[in-house]
C-alpha cells in the first residue's frame, strides 16, 4: 500500500460504498426506490368548449377548438386583480398548463378547406375565462404564443367566437405526459445516518514517521475538479426537474 493510499484508504472505501452499491447486493442501498424511468402518456379525450375563428397571415381561415377535461391540471387560482398586478411584471410568473393538438383538415360552413387546432385545457380554468374576460384575454394572447412557436406560422390577432358550435370537426385524443419519477432522490433514514456518522469521524489515518516530504506533497494536492453537466427534464418546455450528470473516471 503506498503513502497516498494510506492518507485515502479510509475515505476511498467509503466513497466506493456510496457510489457503487447496488439493490440487492447486501450492501446499503442510497436510493432504493430508484429505477430507470421512461416517459409515459395518458390517452385524454377531451369535451368540446369554445371555438374561435381567424386567419393566419397568408389569409387562410384558421379554427382553433379550445377544449376541455378535468384530467388537466389547473393554474394556480388568483384573482383578477392578482393577475393584473402580474401582467405588470417584465415576465409574469404565472402558466397555464394546456395540451396544443396536431393540425387536422376541416371544412368550414360553407364547404371550403381550412385548418383547426385542438387546445386543451382542465375544465375549471375553461369556466374561468368564460365567466372572466381578463383571464379570457390573457388565455388567448398566450394560445396564440403557443400555437405560433409550435407550428411557425403567425396568426391574426382578430379572432371571432362561434356563437352555435362548439368545435369545428371531431375533437383529437391527446397524449398527456405523466409526471415521471426523478431520477435523482432523497437519501433514505439509514443512509442519510451512515453519511453523517462517518463525517463525523477523521478520513485521514496516522502516517509513518519515515513518510517522504514528496509523498506529502503528493498527497497535498488539489484535486480535480469533476465535469458536471446539468439536463433538464423533460428537454423541451418547463423542466419538472433537473438531472446532474458527475463524471468520476478514477472511481472504480
């Protein structure tokens, strides 16, 4: 055993058993709960709502479904004065959770060819921008953001509400994305006691008299810096949560 390893020994045990357990191979588990996660959907039908009509810049009649369900989250429940107050922000902290269809070919009333879109939302915010014409406003100003940026197209922003239909051709499912488990998570009870009993304990052993002044400037040095990466989660829109990738090539 060299002088460096006599300085680490300790700490680079215990270091190898946080990082290197596994479930079920009899030593302490970090995360038990842990597994790989893979995205998964539920399959939504929604209800028809409201349907608006406009154009898009090139003249074309767009139709856009706002529909609903109660499998759709809320946004958070302010008042209109509340939210006044928030457009006054610089970047109002406020989101309405919504599900943007795919585009689907319709006809319109008097047999021509159009567009509709089909945006969900949960069932109590559609109750809310019906009886609230601030909330209505700001709803169609943001659907209008979301629908644009989706598709790349650009959208009047004069739009008329159908006052005898519902929705302009069949309601699409929509596949709503679960919310998936972290992959990173709280050290258990015991875990998290092991970690602070051992921190409370010296990691550096004695050393031999006859140590050389090299060995201890070896054993003196910084060390490196590992390289961190940090990924959101889901990739696209708000992350629900945040990955940390560590890479450490010298742990075995």
């Amino acid at each position: 055993m060299t002088d460096k390893t006599l300085l680490h020994a300790e700490e680079d045990s215990f270091l190898q058993q946080l990082l290197l357990n596994s479930p079920g191979s009899g030593e302490m588990n970090l995360f038990p709960d842990q597994t790989e996660d893979k995205p998964q959907f539920t399959i939504v039908k929604p209800e028809p709502g409201v349907c608006v009509k406009t154009k898009d810049n090139k003249g074309e009649k767009i139709f856009v479904n706002i529909c609903k369900t109660s499998q759709m989250p809320s946004p958070k429940d302010i008042t209109e004065e509340e939210l006044v107050q928030l457009l006054d922000d610089e970047v109002p902290d406020y989101r309405i959770p919504m599900s943007i269809g795919e585009p689907h070919a319709e006809l319109d009333k008097s047999g021509k060819g159009c567009t509709a879109y089909d945006v969900m939302i949960s069932d109590e915010f559609m109750a809310k921008i019906i009886k609230s014409n601030i909330f209505h406003g700001f709803f169609m100003s943001v659907l209008y953001e979301g629908l644009e940026n989706k598709f790349g197209i650009m959208l009047e922003r004069n739009w008329t509400q159908l006052k005898n239909r519902k929705c302009l051709g069949n309601l699409h499912e929509h596949h709503i994305r679960a919310k998936s488990k972290p992959r990173i998570l709280e050290m258990s009870q015991e875990a998290a006691a092991a970690v602070d009993e051992r921190q409370t304990k010296s990691l550096i052993s004695e050393l031999p008299s006859e140590v050389s002044s090299a060995a201890l400037r070896e054993a003196d040095k910084t060390p490196e810096e590992p390289e961190c990466v940090i990924i959101q989660e889901p990739k696209t829109g708000y992350p629900e949560f945040l990955v940390a990738e560590v890479k450490l090539p010298k742990v075995h």
